[in-house]
C-alpha cells in the first residue's frame, strides 16, 4: 500500500471513528496511532537527514508558533510527513495547525499532514496554542522519504539561527 494511501486509510479511520463511534472526540488511543503508523511496506530508517525546528518553546493562550521541517543534507527530499503538537508536561497533544497549501491539519489530534507527495525540501507550519493555557510545547513527527522509507520520532527543537539552511 502506497503511503499516501495508507495515510488516507488513517484518515478515514479516524474520522469515521469520531463521527459514529467516539461523539465526544477521539479517544487518545487513536490519535497516538497516527504518530506511529506501522505498515510492512514501509522500512524505519535511523539518522534523519530532517529536522523539526520550532521559533518558540514556551507559549501563551492563542500563541502562534512556527514550526518547520528543514533537511540536513542537500539532496534529500521527502513526500510525505506527519507533525504533532504535545504539551511538554503533560504530554498531551494541544492546540492546533494552521490550514495552508498542501498541508492537512487534524485538529482532533493538535496534528498535520501532507496533501500531495511531492518531493518536498522543507514545509513551514503554523501552530495555535490553545486559549486556555500556557506552557511549553514541542512537536513531533515522522518523515515518509518516499514509498518504502520513513523516520519516525523526530522532536522539534529551537530554531538556532532562523533560514539558516
Ligand atoms: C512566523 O512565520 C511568519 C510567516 O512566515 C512570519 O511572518 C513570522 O515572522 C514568523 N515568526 C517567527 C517568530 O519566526
């Protein structure tokens, strides 16, 4: 199954699950699914030539924070990705990303993905805190290279120097 496809799937899951099963919203399980899809197809890799940069750790009621994906290595390119927002005390996921070109926010899971799987060098996000509290954030995600290579587990940390790369 094509990672796009698989994605979908996920899509689908999840929101078949929210609207019929779960009216009160997801329940955390699923959510936690997305950030750790598992697909025989798909080989984890080690080393991610990517990055997940944050401009701020710390953020106030309806904050919004830019998040980005910036690769290490001049000649990667990935095609997919999936960005979470988790509270770094709590460790729930808070808040919410931005709707943008190509992006795909699931607000149910303070998440995003990708639209299309072209070859991407690097995404801008924008995250909105919640408006009820204050705190420190990172995000987290996992990067789809292409059809049957992902990494996994990537932690955003504070941008050093901004458009450094
Ligand atoms: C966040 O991104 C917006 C839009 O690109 C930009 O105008 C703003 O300066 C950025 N903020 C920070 C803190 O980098």
């Amino acid at each position: 199954m094509k990672f796009v496809e698989l994605f979908k799937t996920l899509l689908l899951v999840l929101s078949s699950a929210i609207c019929s099963c779960y009216p009160q919203g997801a329940p955390i399980d699923i959510c936690d699914t997305i950030s750790h899809s598992r697909n025989p197809g798909l080989t984890f890799a080690y080393e991610a030539p990517y990055a997940l940069f944050q401009t701020s750790l710390s953020y106030k009621p309806g904050q919004v924070i830019n998040v980005s994906i910036q690769r290490l290595t001049t000649h990667s390119t990935f095609e997919g990705f999936m960005v979470q927002a988790v509270d770094k005390i709590s460790g729930r996921y808070i808040g919410r990303f931005l709707d943008a070109d190509g992006l795909h926010p699931m607000d149910e899971c303070s998440a995003v993905t990708h639209k299309d799987n072209k070859p991407k060098t690097s995404i801008q996000l924008a995250w909105v805190a919640p408006l009820s509290q204050r705190g420190d954030v990172v995000f987290r995600g996992t990067i789809l290279e292409r059809k049957t290579k992902y990494y996994e587990g990537l932690v955003s940390r504070l941008e050093p120097v901004r458009n450094q790369y």
